[in-house]
C-alpha cells in the first residue's frame, strides 16, 4: 500500500482496511492490529507531498481468498485495488 500526504499540515496517518474472518496478519512498514473483520493500519507523521509504503499479507479461516472488500482513512480518500 502507498500512503500520500495531499495536505498542507504533517499528519500521521491511520487506514483502515476490511476482511473477513482474518486469521494471521503479516506486516512490513507500518503497525496494524485485527479489529472484529477490519485491520488497522497506523503510521508516523508524514510531510505534505511526501509517501511512503508498507506491505501486508493475510489468511483466513474458511474458505475463499483473503481479499479486501473495503477500506477507509479519515481526511482522504482510499480504494481497493
């Protein structure tokens, strides 16, 4: 995932992203946390007009892939790609 800072302030920044039934979550590049069928992912401050990057991958329980179904970030917009 990329995170950009379209703002005129620093920010930190926080993405929520949503699963179902996840089950193990690995991550590089930032802090997350399971929450019900979301995980939270949080990040350091960020300067305008900078980016930066982080990687996860997850299973689930059941059947089916573990593809995300949505995703949100206050102040900006996000999708699933």
């Amino acid at each position: 995932m990329t995170i950009q800072n379209k703002g005129n302030a620093a920010d930190d920044w926080r993405i929520t992203v949503t699963h179902s039934d996840v089950d193990n979550l690995r991550l590089w590049g930032a802090r997350g946390s399971v929450q019900g069928d979301s995980i939270v992912f949080t990040g350091g401050s960020l300067k305008p007009g900078t980016s930066t990057t982080f990687q996860y991958s997850v299973t689930k329980t059941g059947r089916g892939n573990a593809r995300p179904s949505g995703c949100s970030v206050v102040g900006g917009s996000c999708r699933v790609g």
